[in-house]
C-alpha cells in the first residue's frame, strides 16, 4: 500500500493528509494531535471515521492544515480521513456515509454588506 493523499475542506479550513500503514499515529503540523487539538471533542471528530469503520490503530496520518478555527480544522481533517478509507477500500463507503461523514458542509460566513453593521444586523433606526 502506498501513501493516499486526500484533501478535505470546512469553512476556510483546508486539511491535507497522508495515509499510510503504520501503529495509529496521527501528526498534524508537525505536532502530536493531543497537543494541537486540546479538547476531548474535537480529538473524537479526527478519530470518528476510524472508528466508523474499525481501523483505528493501523495506519499512520501526516495532516497539514490552515484556516479557519480549531472545529473547521477538525472537520476538514474528518472529511480527508473519511475520503482516504473510501479510496483505501470501496466497502468502507456505506458505513461512512451513514455517519454522514463524507459529506462537505459548504456553509461559509456570510460577508458584511455596506451600509450595515453585519450581515444580516442593521443599524439602529430612529424615527425622532
């Protein structure tokens, strides 16, 4: 098997991998995921579609991502890992998209328009 690149996007977030065999290790910028990614939930989203398809423990992930906060980072990096075990094994796809894991969340923030205070907000408006 040979390293699988993939690339998963969320948000502004943009996350590459590199999948290949190894014990479990997940590196992302060059740092240990326990020590970028600090919360609990957002270590349970990485792990998600390993977990999905059982295979937590049997390959090795090199991640390089920018953008965007730490949940689109996440996210992205689920997207990409998801991606990857699809392309690693075709049978591995219907139990992903069950979880709905391979599916690209395309909500962005709405931009500011002029002549407002945000995007949607108005400035107050008095009468007299």
């Amino acid at each position: 098997m040979d390293t699988i690149h993939t690339i998963g996007r969320r948000k502004a977030s943009v996350a590459r991998i590199y999948l290949s065999k190894g014990k479990g290790n997940i590196t992302i910028n060059k740092k240990d995921s326990k020590d970028y990614f600090s919360t609990d939930t957002l270590l349970y989203k990485i792990n998600q579609p390993l977990q999905v398809v059982e295979m937590e423990g049997k390959f090795d992930i090199k991640v390089n991502v920018n953008g965007g906060g730490n949940t689109g980072q996440a996210e992205a990096i689920r997207l990409a890992i998801s991606k990857a075990l699809c392309e690693l094994d075709a049978e591995n796809r219907p139990a992903l998209k069950t979880d709905g894991l391979l599916t690209r969340d395309s909500r962005v923030v709405e931009r500011k328009k002029p002549g407002q205070k945000k995007a949607r907000k108005k400035f107050q408006w008095v009468k007299r």
